[in-house]
C-alpha cells in the first residue's frame, strides 16, 4: 500500500461554503432581447422538438455527446448541469442556437378536437438561447455547458441545436438529440450526496456570480468555478480532482455535523480489485468546521481532494469514496472508475 501526500487542495481548506442554487429560471433568462432573425432560429427548433413529441420525427443516434450531474436545488427540485460536447466538423457557424425542453417520461403531444391545435406536454422545464462556441478543444469538440431544474422523476430531455447567422440563402445545420433521464430525489431525510464531479480544474472566484447567471455558469458553487474533465483517461503527469456536496446530515449536540468522507483507491484486474492506495480521509464537525457554520443558514459542506497521480502506475482504477454520517451511522458509498496511462 502507497502512501500518497498533497491530497487536499487549497480551495476546500475551509470544508465548508455558502452554496446556493436556486430555482427560478424561465425561457431566455438572463439574456438580451433575441433580435428578429435569432428568434426564427428559437421557432425552428421548437418546431423541430414539436415534431418529435408528435411522433412525427424519431430522433436516432446521438449528434452530439451529453454529460451530466445532479446538485440538491430548492423548492424540492434537483438541479442538472450537463455539457454537450460538439464536433468541430458539424458547425460552421462561431455561434448556435440551441433549444431545451424537459418533459415526463414518455409525454406526447395530443390532437386537438374539432380542428383545434396540437397540444404540446407542459414543460418541466423549457429554455432558448444563442451562444458563442468559443474555440474547441485539443480534441476537436466545442463544450457547450447549461443546466435546468426538476423534481425526482423520469424525464426525456429534448436538445435542438442550429448554426446561428448563417449567410442568406444557406441553410443551417440542425441536430437534436433526446435523452432519457432519471432526476433523482435529494430532498429525502438520508444521507445522500451530489454527483462526484471530476475536475479539468477548478477554480476560486473573488464572489459568486449573481443568481440571474447561474444557467451559463452552471458548475459554479458560490465562489468555485469547476471545469468538468470530460475523460476518465488521465496521464501520471496529471491530479485526480473531484468535487462534490454532502447533504441531509444529522446533527451532534454542538449543532454542528460530524461527518467522515474516506477514500480507497484499488487497482482492477481479471483477478479481481486489489487495495492500492488510502488518502487522508476528511472530518467535517466542530473541531474542523469554520465559526459561524450552520446548515440553517445554507451552510453545505463541500467535500473532494485532488491526488496526484505520478506514483500510480499504469492501470485501471476505482476510488470508493465513502461518507458516514456519525450522529445516526448512515453511509453512502460512491465508486469512481478511471485509468491512469504513463503518457
């Protein structure tokens, strides 16, 4: 077994942050005023996502790559930040439109009677917007990243994306993509946990940026900006960074949580996992929690590590990541599977 050092990164020295995402997105939220021909595109692709609800478009195949994670919002809602990673090759436009629409599980569109229009599902959750793509990165994708509110539940998500701007007289390329997805409950009385989130990097903000920009910075928690990694392929030269949020704790008499998080690195193999590695586990109570924290008050407890990698050798790798509550003795146990390459 190796002993690893450097495993606490700067950014989660006080364990604890003000962490605030809350509900109150709408259609174009915190944009500027869609000129004419920018809300064409928006119609479009609402057309197109409309088709699909009436059965008259069935999406196949994914167009573009989708990730996503699950953050504990208010209201009794989850929140779901997600990146969509585009090739290159499939826009030749600096900007996109792009249409987001969140239904239950399986909702259709329903004829009218007597002529009356078709009526589309209500939305959980529905956005538009246009963005700059930026450029792309070492390996050919833009990174487009959003985020929506729901309640746990079954969903499908609709994606409809566009060039923007295109000359007069050019069509613009369109895909849309549907994806299932299962939002899951994180306002239950158990100790649950956000998604781990691995980290490109991340980080520290002067102050968080305000509520009304929240959809385009949706992996921003109070003043850490996380950027997600979108491999699980890492090189020794690299740290295995992840970030994630504990919630639903109990509390000790001093009214503060006691929590542990720890962390068990194993290598994989046909014979089977064998222990490699233990970094130094993270307590979060009132020796080590800050004056002043209070889960009251919107206090949460931010957890992670970033462990270097230059003494694991080539191999697959699963980290189980461990969080015991002991005020009750409930745990809940992530594993995290990823491969270390030597270049």
């Amino acid at each position: 077994m190796m002993s690893i050092g450097r495993c606490r990164p700067a950014w989660l020295a006080p364990c604890a942050a003000l962490v605030c995402i809350t509900a109150t997105a709408s259609l174009g939220y915190a944009q500027d005023e869609p000129t004419e021909a920018q809300q064409q595109e928006f119609v479009s692709l609402a057309t197109i996502v409309g088709a699909a609800l009436q059965g008259q478009i069935v999406p196949t195949g994914e167009p573009f790559g989708w990730a996503n994670d699950f953050l504990k919002s208010s209201d009794q809602t989850t929140f779901v930040p997600f990146t969509l990673s585009i090739e290159r090759t499939k826009v030749t436009t600096p900007g996109a439109a792009l249409y987001l629409f969140v239904s239950e599980r399986g909702a259709k569109a329903t004829a009218g009677a007597d002529g009356a229009p078709t009526q589309l599902p209500t939305p959980v959750f529905e956005d538009a917007y246009h963005l700059d793509l930026g450029a792309p990165n070492a390996d050919g994708f833009y990174q487009v990243r959003r985020g929506f509110w729901a309640p746990a539940g079954d969903y499908d998500v609709y994606v409809a994306l566009s060039e923007s701007g295109v000359p007069d007289g050019t069509e613009a390329k369109t895909m849309m993509l549907k994806k299932p997805l299962s939002v899951p409950n994180m306002w239950s009385n158990q100790l649950s946990t956000s998604t781990v989130i691995l980290a490109e990097r991340v980080e520290s903000l002067s102050e968080p940026p305000p509520p009304e920009q929240q959809l385009s910075n949706p992996y921003t928690l109070g003043t850490l900006r996380i950027v997600p990694k979108n491999t699980l392929d890492y090189l020794a030269s690299e740290d295995l960074s992840m970030v994630f949020l504990v919630y639903n704790v109990g509390l000790a008499a001093t009214g503060m949580p006691d929590v542990n998080v720890d962390y068990t690195f194993t290598t994989r193999g046909v014979a089977g996992d064998e222990l490699f590695n233990v970094t130094n586990p993270q307590a979060f109570n009132a020796q080590t929690l800050p004056a002043g924290f209070d889960m009251g008050a919107g206090h949460q407890l931010v957890a992670g590590q970033a462990v270097p990698l230059s003494a694991f050798p080539a191999a697959e790798y699963r980290l189980e990541i461990k969080v015991t509550d002991n005020t009750n003795g409930a745990s809940v146990i992530h594993n995290v599977d990823f491969t270390v390459s030597a270049s």
